[in-house]
C-alpha cells in the first residue's frame, strides 16, 4: 500500500497579457501559503469577457510566463494554448487534471471570480476535481467569502481562503502606458519587458 502524500499543484488562470509582478505575487504568496509543491501559471487561449483585447498571442504570452517564471521556484503550463480551449470551462479544468492525474488540485481565484461561483453550470463536477483558493482583493469582501465558503462546504467542497496583500497592478495600463515608459519598470519582470521591446509588443498601432 502506498501511502505517499500526494504531491500538491495550485495553478493559476489567466490572459497573462502581459504577465506583471501582481500575478507572479499571488502565485508566490499561495504556493507558500498553501505549501505548494508546484505553482502554475497557465494562461488562457483567449480572453473571455474581454472584448477582444489581447494584443500578444498566446505563444507570445505563454513565452513571456516562461520568462517570468524562469529565476523563480514557479512554472508554466502552455496546455490550454496548446489544446486552442475557449474561455473558463469545464473542459479546461478537465484537461488539466487528466495531465495531472494524481495531484492534489488547488484552483486559484480572485473573490471578484468566486462571488459567482454559484452560478456556475458545472460546479458539482468541478468540486469532484480540485480545493478553491480564494484570494481577497480587499478584506470588505471577507464576509462575503465565508458565506459562499460554508454553502460549497454543504455541498463536500475544500475551499481556502488567502487574506494578504494584493499588488493592484492592471494589464491593460501596462499596454497603454509601455511606450511612454512611465511607471513600467516596477511592474513587469526585466525579462519580460525586454522581451516585448525586442518584439515590438503593445505598439500605438496595435492598440487602434
């Protein structure tokens, strides 16, 4: 009989358009707060609800991840790029525990994400998949949380709640802002802003 702990994943979805020190501090922050044997970032193949705003393509925005994470104790997963999965799914949350079929799944999510999260068509079968972890985007939203926290209990969920600081950083000011220079730096990863110099990422003419 093996009795080995399984080895524990949280991973983290998004755009990642591009990349930016307020996502890689969530992934640090949970992967010790959860003790996280392996944090992931694994960005979408599209962005829903967005309006069509990515600007990178997903291979432009998976190699930026992969730069990001390269110096640190995180990876990347191109799997959802890979597979050309539309949107949040029930699919994609599939496909990432048929790749990783005997990891303990930890799916990380802002609170804005899981107010709704009782809405979601496909709830039961993703409880019988993965543990939630909840990051506050403020405390104000802690009340909230825990109600929603108890109801998905009820129904034999694993959730966890995550309370640290949160560096507000928007994708959206970084492509607006990145030829003006102007508060960029402290934002992005050097790698990842090199990387969109060389590539002329973000450009004015993109943006129109």
């Amino acid at each position: 009989m093996n009795n080995k702990p399984k080895q524990k994943l949280g991973f983290l979805l998004g755009t990642f358009d591009p990349i930016h020190n307020g996502h890689i501090h969530i992934l640090e922050m949970v992967k010790s707060y959860l003790e996280l044997d392996t944090a992931l970032l694994v960005p979408l193949h599209d962005a829903p609800h967005k309006d069509n705003s990515i600007v990178a393509t997903p291979k432009e925005r998976v190699l930026m991840c992969e730069l990001a994470c390269h110096s640190l104790a995180l990876e990347t997963s191109s799997l959802i790029v890979d597979h050309k999965i539309s949107g949040y799914s029930l699919e994609l949350i599939s496909l990432i525990r048929k790749q990783y079929p005997t990891e303990k799944l930890f799916y990380i999510l802002g609170s804005d994400v899981f107010a709704s999260i009782l809405k979601w068509s496909s709830l039961s079968e993703m409880i019988s998949m993965v543990e939630f972890c909840v990051v506050l985007r403020n405390h104000d939203a802690l009340k909230e949380m825990l109600v929603i926290k108890k109801e998905l209990e009820n129904r034999n969920a694993k959730v966890h709640i995550c309370e640290f600081p949160i560096k507000e950083i928007s994708s959206s000011y970084i492509k607006a802002n990145f030829m003006s220079h102007e508060n960029i730096k402290e934002l992005i990863p050097p790698s990842v802003e090199k990387y969109i110099k060389k590539h002329l990422l973000y450009q004015v003419k993109k943006l129109n």
